[in-house]
C-alpha cells in the first residue's frame, strides 16, 4: 500500500521497474531523471554497479506536486534483471505498489522476458501478493531497433500480456513510452489508492495524470496545483 502520511501531508508510493538484464529499466531512470527539471526530480542513486549492469537498484524519487492539500511523491526503483540476483530483485520488489514491465524487444531475448515475467510473478507470491491485485503495465522497449531484428508490439503482447494491462511501445534511450509508462503506472496505483481507502487526494491525482492536459505538462516537467485541481475537479 502507498504510504499517506495525514501529519506531514505526504502520499508516497513505490514503484519498481521489473525485466530482464539489459532490457533498459536503468535508462528508463535515466531518462525520467534527465529530462524533467530538478524542482521534480531528485538524485539518481545507482546502488553497486559494474560496467552498466545493476548489481543491486537503482532509486529515483520523482514528485508529482501539491494536490490538494497533499504533495504526491513516487519512488521508482529498479531491480537487477540478470538471473543471479533474484534475492536482490525480491528484496527490491517488497512493498512495490506497482510494477512497470520493461521487456527487451529483441527477437533473441524473447525467452529472457518469459522468464523474467515467470520470476515475477514467483517473486511477488513469495511476498503473499496477488498478480492480479497489482497495478502492473508493460513497456516492449528497444522499438527504436531495426525491425528485422525486434518483435512487433502486437507479437510481445500476445505473449506477454495475458493480463491486458496497460501496455506501450518503448525506446527508453530516446525517451519514447518513458513517461507514458511512468504516468499510466502512477494513475493506476493512485487510482487503487483511492479506491482501497477513500483518498480523495489520491483520487484526483490519478484523475489528474489521465488527463490528456497532463501529457504535455509531465514534458516540460512542470506539475501545478492548479492543473492537478483544476483537472480533478472539487473534492470527491
Ligand atoms: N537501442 C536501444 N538501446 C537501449 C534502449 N534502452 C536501453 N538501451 C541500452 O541497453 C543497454 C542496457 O540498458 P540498461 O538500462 O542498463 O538495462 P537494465 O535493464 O537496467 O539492465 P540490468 O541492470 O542488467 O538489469 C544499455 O546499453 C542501454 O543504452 C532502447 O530503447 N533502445
Ligand atoms: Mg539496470
């Protein structure tokens, strides 16, 4: 569950960036935490990495803004997509309030996002948590690359999507599906969390994110009161 802490005023929640080694969960931090300005975004921590390999998470927290009387925080994680570290990925993964999917378009990495999907799955059943419970999306990353050498969007999801969440095209590198992904994932968790104990903060916030007047602002970078308000509309 999001944390909604009434003394501070502050509803935090934690998103983790699941996939295979190599599928781009890092860049998409990287991405999020070059492009939008400092006011929203802070530090990039990359916790024990060797070469570009995550060897343990990477943390970025990302502030959604005021709303209401509440400041909206998410904290994404990454866990380390290589098969040997599955304790660190189950480490990373307790207490996730949503999962983005990152997987590796590439035809020769098709069996490693089966895996990685299996090895989630397993991983949040150790943890007691419901798959289907979880707010989850799909990013099919690396679309950038040549199309002889990745599998269409339509052929990953039949294979991968069973569940038909949320699902985009990604190429992380260049920022495309980055924040789609990342706002799609954020109006889910708010959404539950509104809907699991009457938030009305977290209500008008996941409302706030689904509009298309938030795309452009979550671009330029730039989240006010007004525009989370003003979309959301009065107090539920
Ligand atoms: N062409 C292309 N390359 C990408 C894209 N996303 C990531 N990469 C490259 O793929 C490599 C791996 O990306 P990372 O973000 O480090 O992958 P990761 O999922 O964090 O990998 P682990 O930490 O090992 O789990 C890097 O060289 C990236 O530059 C993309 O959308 N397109
Ligand atoms: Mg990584």
């Amino acid at each position: 569950m999001p944390i909604v802490d009434h003394a501070t005023r502050l509803i935090t929640c934690k998103l983790v960036y699941y996939g295979p080694g190599r599928s781009g969960k890092t860049t998409n931090l990287t991405y999020l935490h070059s492009a939008l300005p400092g006011t929203q975004v802070g530090e990039l921590t990359s916790l024990a990495t060797r070469r570009d390999r995550t060897l343990f998470f990477d943390y970025l927290p990302v502030d959604l803004g005021t709303v209401g009387a509440y400041h909206v925080r998410f904290q994404l994680y990454t866990v380390p997509g290589q098969p040997y570290y599955r304790a660190i990925r189950q480490l990373v993964l307790q207490g996730a309030d949503g999962i983005a999917f990152v997987a590796d378009s590439q035809r020769h990495r098709w069996d490693d996002n089966v895996e990685s999907l299996r090895d989630l799955h397993a991983n949040l059943a150790e943890h007691g948590v419901d798959a289907r419970e979880l707010p989850i999306v799909m990013q099919y990353n690396k679309q950038d690359l040549p199309a002889a050498l990745t599998a269409p969007v339509a052929e990953l999801s039949a294979a991968l999507n069973f569940r038909g969440v949320p699902e985009f095209a990604g190429d992380a590198l260049h920022g495309a599906g980055v924040f789609d992904t990342l706002r799609s994932l954020g109006m889910r968790v708010l959404k539950r969390l509104g809907a699991d104990d009457g938030t009305a903060t977290a209500h008008r916030a996941a409302f706030a994110l689904r509009t298309p007047a938030f795309s452009p602002v979550l671009h330029a970078g730039y989240v006010t009161t007004d525009m989370l308000t003003g979309a959301a509309g009065g107090d539920a």
